[in-house]
C-alpha cells in the first residue's frame, strides 16, 4: 500500500511517498527558512503563500520522479494539525481536491504524533531531495528526478519499538509522550512558554547570529565550553514533566547585556561560550526530565524527535544523562525537521480514520494528541467511514508562539 503524504503545517513544504508505513519511496522537502529568516521568525502569510506556489508542482514532481501515476497510490495523507491555520489550509484543500477528484482516501495526521513515528521509517536507497528557497521564495534549486540531494537517510531498520517515551522538541513544540502503540498517546508534559526551538532560536537573535538559531548555536556550542557561565535549569525539580525556557532566555539577555555589544562582536569566543553554556543548560533540562518520564511509566526506550533532535550536542550527551539501560533513538535529520514522510508512514497506521467523503477533513490550528480506538491490524484492513475522535488525557497540546506569530 502506497501512501502519498503532504505537510505544511508551517514553513516547510513537503512531499513523499511511503509503502506500508515503513518504506520511504520518496521525501522532497523545500525550506522556507531563506524566506523568513530577515524578519527573524515565520510570517504566516509569506509560509501560506510559499505553500500554494510549490505544492502541486512538488506533488507532481514527486510521483513522477518515483515513477508512479496517481492512480497507483492507495491513499492521500495530509498534516491536519497543529500548526498555522493559513499554512494547514494550502495542504489540506489541496489533498482533499486530489483525493476527491481520484476516489482515493484521504487521512487527516496529527502533526506531533507523525514526528513520534518518524524513528520508524526506513530509507535505504530512497531519494530525499531538499530545496532550499531563496528569500524572494523561489526555489534556488529546482527538484530533478536525476539529482537526488541526500541530506541524511532513515537506516535500514529502527532499533525502537512499543511502548516508548517520547520528547518532541521542535521550534513549536517541547512535550514528553507516553506512545503506546502508534494510535495512542499519553501527554505527560509539555512547555508552560516558549519552546525549545523557540528559545534557541530567540538566544541566537541576541547574539545576533541569524535565523533559525538552533544549527548555528549548535556549531558555535562545539568550540565552547559549557562551564564558563551558570545558567539556570528552568523546573528541574519542579516534580512534574513541564518545562520553561523564557526564564533562560532572560538570563542570557542578561548576560549579553553585561558583556556590552563590543565584546560579542570582538570575541568569537564568548559568543562560543555563551552558545556551549545555554545549550547544556536546555540539554540538562530535556534529558533529566526524559530520564524521570522513563522511570515514572517504567518504559526503557525513548525517542528524541523534531528539529531540535537535529542537535548533536543533545545526541552526545544522551549517554551523560540517562542510564545505561535505555535505548536512545533519534531519527536521522532530514527526519527530525517537519517532512511528509512522518505523515504518509504514520497515515498508514490511521487509515481507517479517513471519512467517507474527503471534503469532511478540516485544517485545525490546534488538536490534542490523540488516543484512537482499537489498533488491531486485521480491523485497520477494513474501510471505514469514521472520522477520528479524540479521547486523550491531558487534552491541551499547545501550539505556541512560533506557529501562531512572528517573533
Ligand atoms: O521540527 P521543526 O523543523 O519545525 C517545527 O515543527 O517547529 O523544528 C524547527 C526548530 C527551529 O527552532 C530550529 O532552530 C531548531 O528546530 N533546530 C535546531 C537544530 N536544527 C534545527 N535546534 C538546535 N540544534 C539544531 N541543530
Ligand atoms: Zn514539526
């Protein structure tokens, strides 16, 4: 079973194809980040507008670069939410246009349960092509079937299985989920304020090093050391499994206010080391917590999804802070970052949730994880006409400010 997926839930628009909810056929991504990146944030109305002007092509490009027609794919899938409501729309009416006008299934995907799955994706071989846009929007590098740019692939297998802990941390995103099996999640934590991506992005504007922070803090923390400025780890103990990061935020304001302007641009190392300080500060908190989730629901495995999982600091210090008992997976990059891989792989898992009509699939801002019911595989064979209704714990999955507004 071939699954088409489509994500545009903020400022990347992407296309894949994926076969049984495992094997990537195909993951074109185009990265809006150029777009953005001088007014320091994404800006709703220029991520909707990008979407609309690539989508279609890049659905075209991609079935004809795998070699498939259309009528060969078993059904549509497309990020419902959360995310930007302008975005969300271009991918959901266009899915729903496609699906209704070839009889095919369309499958609404929540976005933060589809960046739990993408640990499970195979690759091997598979072309994931990445199109950087330049900052009037257009593609600097048109997608040709013959150049596939690898940008990092999923291997071959997955060590990770159910049940798992997982912690999400995107620029929208920073949440630690019991996962189940793939149709149930368990919202043990999330952010009280910014994000963890939201919060490297928001340093790395202090130190004025560019947007999207993270990567470029991430290279700096390399040549810094961690120890030479103490910064607060915003609700180590607080004894649950939320976090804060504005209050670290603010105390790198501070510091960089103590420093003075002339020393941050004079001394490349004090900018590495306010990079190497704040980063361990974020990687302390993620891990300890992770690490107090896993012994809460005595699970032993534990995923680190989303863009911020790009991170190799946080990828090296996973041995540091968790016991050696646990398995630790993260998706390669081109992964972690927003893609329709996920969408298309965990749609197949979901794709008896695809109503009887498409046009019946909405767009929506903000959905709480799910916990679907009942997961057999024999009765997922079924066609049904249900559309999925949400039943999960803490039923308060934010999206924050990243996917609501510029900063
Ligand atoms: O998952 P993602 O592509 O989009 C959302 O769903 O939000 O995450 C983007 C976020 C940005 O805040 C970006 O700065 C951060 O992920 N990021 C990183 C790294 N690469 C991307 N943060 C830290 N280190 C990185 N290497
Ligand atoms: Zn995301």
């Amino acid at each position: 079973m071939i699954i088409l997926g489509i994500e545009t839930s903020c400022d990347e628009t992407s296309v894949a194809l994926v076969r049984n909810g495992r094997d990537v056929l195909a993951n074109d991504v185009a990265s809006q980040v150029q777009v953005h990146a001088r007014f320091g944030g994404v800006v709703p109305e220029l991520a909707s507008r990008a979407h609309l002007r690539l989508l279609v092509p890049m659905i075209d490009e991609c079935l004809s670069a795998a070699g498939l027609a259309l009528e060969e794919l078993d059904a549509v899938a497309v990020t419902q939410g959360p995310g930007l409501i302008g975005a969300l729309l271009v991918g959901v009416e266009t899915a729903k246009a496609l699906a209704y006008a070839s009889r095919k299934p369309l499958v609404p995907v929540h976005h933060i349960a589809a960046h739990l799955y993408a640990p499970f994706l195979r690759g091997e071989g598979a072309p994931y092509r990445h199109i950087v846009l330049d900052s009037s929007g257009r593609p600097s590098r048109l997608p040709q079937a013959s150049s596939h740019c690898g940008v990092g692939q999923a291997p071959s297998e997955s060590a990770l299985d159910y049940p798992f802990v997982g912690l999400v941390v995107s620029g929208g995103h920073t949440s630690l989920v019991h996962v189940h099996n793939p149709r149930h999640f368990e919202l043990l934590g999330e952010t009280v304020d910014d994000a963890a991506g939201e919060a490297f992005d928001k340093v790395a504007k202090l130190l004025n090093l560019g947007y999207p922070g993270g990567p470029r803090i991430d290279a700096l923390a390399e040549r810094g050391d961690p120890q030479r400025f103490a910064l607060p780890r915003p609700m180590l103990n607080s004894g649950d499994f939320d976090f804060s990061f504005s209050g670290l935020k603010t105390a790198v304001a501070k510091l960089v206010r103590e420093q003075g302007p002339e020393s941050l641009r004079e001394d490349s190392q004090l900018v590495a080391d306010l990079c190497a300080s704040f980063q361990e500060a974020v990687i302390e908190v993620l891990l300890r917590k992770a690490a107090g989730a896993l012994e809460r629901t005595g699970v032993s495995r534990l995923a680190i999804v989303g863009g911020v999982a790009c991170n190799r600091g946080l990828r090296a210090a996973a041995a540091r802070y968790l016991p050696p008992s646990v398995t630790v997976v993260f998706p390669p990059p081109v992964l972690c970052t927003d893609n329709a891989a996920m969408i298309a792989g965990l749609a197949w898992h979901w794709r008896d949730m695809a109503p009887a009509c498409p046009a019946h699939v909405e767009a929506q801002a903000t959905i709480p994880l799910p916990s679907l019911p009942f997961s057999a595989d024999s009765m997922l064979e079924k066609e049904s006409a249900r559309v999925y209704k949400f039943t999960g714990g803490r039923s308060r999955l934010r999206s924050s400010g990243r996917r609501g507004h510029t900063r």
